[in-house]
C-alpha cells in the first residue's frame, strides 16, 4: 500500500514539475503584471490626492489674496497653480476668482488672459463657458466685438448656457449697431429661458427696446423646450 502512494505521489510530482515547467514563466508574468498595475494604480490614486490637497492649499493662498484686495499675491498664486495644478478643478476655480480680483483692480488684460486660460485649458466643460461668457462680457466692454463674438460661438455644454450666450452676442450686436442680429439673438435667449427664470425678464427689457414685443414669441416659447437655467450657474456666467 505504501508503495502504491507512493508512485501516486511521484506522478503527482511529475505532472506538477511538467505543468510548472509548461506555464511557469507565463504564470510568474501573469502575477508581476497584476502585481504591477496594482502598485500603479495605487500609486497614481495616491499622487492625485497628494495634488489635490496641494492645489487646495495653492487655492486657500489665492482666495487669501483675493480677500485682502492684493492683485499682486493673486497672479503669483494663479501663476503657480497653472504652472504646477493647470488639471485641477482648484485651477480652474482660481482662474475665474483670479479674473474678477484683477477686473476690479483695474487690470483688465491680466483679467482677460486668466478667463482666456481657463476658456482654453480648463478640463471641465462648465466652467469653460463661465469663463467664455465671462471673456466675452469683457471683451464687449473693450469694444474688441469680433472677439467677443468668436467666443460665444464655441460650443456650450448645456441649453441653458446656450440661451446665456444667445443674450450675449445680442449685446455684442447691439454694440455694433446690428439692431436685427441682436432681435434674433435675443428671440433665441427668450425662447429659450423658462418664464420662472430671472434673465427671461432681463432678455423682456431688451426686446422691448429693440421693438419687439415678448408676447409675440409666446406661441413658439410653448412648443419649444424651456430652459430653467441654475441660479449658480446663471449667476456665475453674468
């Protein structure tokens, strides 16, 4: 009996010494890869929060600065966020508080190049049209309207965005004197806004002063979908 187990063993043995032999190597890969992507990947969750810490401590630095009215403190802040944050969120936030501090500081250049930053390297699509509309207001004020008008045509995320720069261009039309390509942009924003929503009764003052009376658009705001833009974004974009 103990012979026979023993031959049982030593086949054993040997199928496994052939197995190991056969896929050994494929199978010692197969746990180095496995073993490998699972460091990386711990690796590269730990190195994002590690940057998103940093760049939140880079943002409270800005938003410090931008409290005490020190444009100078806000561009070396922003200056580091873009050269070492440029693909967080804390970036694209910065840039947009950034742009105001310096409007209302009174450089406007330096306003327009953080909103232009943001409008061309941020990562999220939302806050890309804030800054576009923003931009555009901006470059409305500087009267540069073929700029203006080139931003608001890139394209939005979202209806409600879409109506915001439907408003604008009518203010960019209106600058230049182009009364019936600003009455359709702002046919457009009407239309498009919910009747609840706050800037539909802004679009109303300036239909009315175009000559168009919003009533007349009523029948073709109902079988169009409303928009019930979010105050925040709303807010954030004017």
């Amino acid at each position: 009996m103990a012979t026979h187990l023993d031959l049982e063993e030593q086949e054993q043995l040997d199928q496994l010494r052939h197995f190991w032999k056969t896929y050994g190597t494929l199978i010692t890969w197969v746990v180095v890869l496995v073993a490998g992507a699972f460091l990386a990947w711990t690796g590269w969750q730990y190195w994002q929060r590690e940057q998103a810490a940093k760049a939140s401590a880079l943002y409270d630095e800005l938003e410090r600065g931008a409290q005490a009215g020190d444009a100078a403190r806000v561009e070396r802040a922003l200056a580091d966020m873009k050269d070492k944050f440029a693909s967080t969120a804390y970036a694209q936030q910065a840039g947009l508080l950034a742009a105001r501090v310096l409007h209302e500081k009174g450089n406007a250049e330096a306003s327009r190049a953080a909103l232009a930053w943001v409008a061309d390297k941020g990562t999220d699509a939302g806050y890309q049209a804030v800054a576009r509309l923003r931009l555009a207001g901006a470059l409305l004020e500087a009267k540069s309207y073929d700029e203006a008008l080139k931003q608001l045509s890139a394209p939005m995320p979202s209806q409600d965005f879409e109506a915001l720069a439907a408003d604008r261009r009518g203010d960019v039309y209106m600058a230049q004197g182009k009364r019936e390509e600003a009455k359709t942009e702002y046919r457009k924003a009407w239309s498009a806004f919910s009747p609840a929503n706050e800037f539909r009764r802004l679009v109303e003052i300036k239909l009315n002063a175009v000559g168009v009376d919003p009533q007349s658009l009523a029948p073709a705001a109902a079988n169009a979908p409303a928009v019930n833009a979010p105050a925040g974004n709303a807010s954030a974009a004017k």
